[in-house]
C-alpha cells in the first residue's frame, strides 16, 4: 500500500474516531465562509457566484457526486494528493464545517 493511500486511510479512520458530537457540531455557516474566503477563486461556492474557472466542479457538482460522500470529501480536503488543488491544512473542525457546507450546496 503506496504512503498516499496509508495517509487517505488514516485521516479517514481519525474522522470515523471522533466523537460523534463533533459531526453534529459541524457548521455550514462557517463553512460557507471558509470557502468564500479560500475556495471561491477557483470553485463557484455559492449560485450567485460570477466567477470561478471552467475546469473546476462547483460546490453543487462536488456536493452531489456519489464519488464524495462526507468521509472521503473530508479525507480529500484533509490531504489533496494528487490533484492540482492546494492543501490548505485545514483544521479538522474547518474541514467539517466545510463539508457541511459542500452537502448543503447539493439541494
């Protein structure tokens, strides 16, 4: 097993570890803000959003995928290997709440 897969799976298991209440405490809200503030410039995060880049999915496509369900997306934010998107070294409640805030995205 390559350290990329190890490092996805060990984020994953630490995310199934946490205390339940912590789930529930995540908050779209604060997610919203956070990807305002560093996802906006390349996703649409938001419908009245005006511009984003073309060859990134929006917030509503990520949210909807059956790719992404709330723990791989929150392995994925926690460590982008193998992508062109930065990592943020989000803390673990920031990356919950923006997972909130994704899911939101897909109604």
């Amino acid at each position: 097993m390559g350290r990329g897969r190890r490092a996805c799976l060990s984020v994953v298991a630490a995310l199934l570890m946490a205390p339940a209440g912590e789930a529930a405490a995540a908050d779209s809200a604060k997610g919203q803000r956070t990807a305002e503030r560093w996802c906006a410039e390349c996703h649409v995060v938001a419908s009245g959003q005006r511009r984003a880049s073309d060859a990134v999915p929006t917030f509503a496509q990520i949210g909807r995928s059956e790719r992404f369900t709330e723990a791989t997306l929150a392995a994925f934010l926690a460590n982008p290997h193998h992508s062109r998107m930065p990592n943020l070294s989000l803390t673990r409640s920031e990356i919950a709440d923006l997972v909130a805030y994704i899911k939101r995205q897909a109604r």
